[in-house]
C-alpha cells in the first residue's frame, strides 16, 4: 500500500465543488482504495498459507528421529 496517500488531506485529493467534492475524483479514489485492499488482503492470505505450511515442515521435523 502507498503510505503517502495517509499523509495527504482530503483537501488535496479532490477539488471542491459547489455542494462538496468532485464525485468523479472520490470515486476513482474509492476504487483505487479496493484495489488495494484487495491486493493487500491476497498477499495476507498467501503469507498465511506459506506460513501454515512452514508450520507443518517443522513439526515434522521436529517428529521425525534424528539423524
């Protein structure tokens, strides 16, 4: 994730209209902002795999006589 988009104000964003913000623009930012938390989330989930099969590998090593 982009961790300068946290340290911009929503002033900056998104240009202001006559009753609020350009709805264009939020939602290109919303959509944007899944995408993200899409890839973020698919990224967590394979770490998660990787780790579960990790976990296994050790416990059967740590099962298996040694030498």
């Amino acid at each position: 994730m982009d961790d300068d988009a946290a340290d911009v104000s929503i002033d900056t964003l998104f240009e202001r209209e006559f009753r609020g913000y350009h709805k264009q623009q939020v939602q290109d930012y919303v959509t944007w902002l899944q995408e993200q938390t899409r890839s973020a989330q698919h990224q967590v989930n394979v770490l998660e795999a990787r780790l579960a099969e990790a976990e296994q590998e050790i416990a059967r090593l740590r099962a298996s006589p040694a030498g």
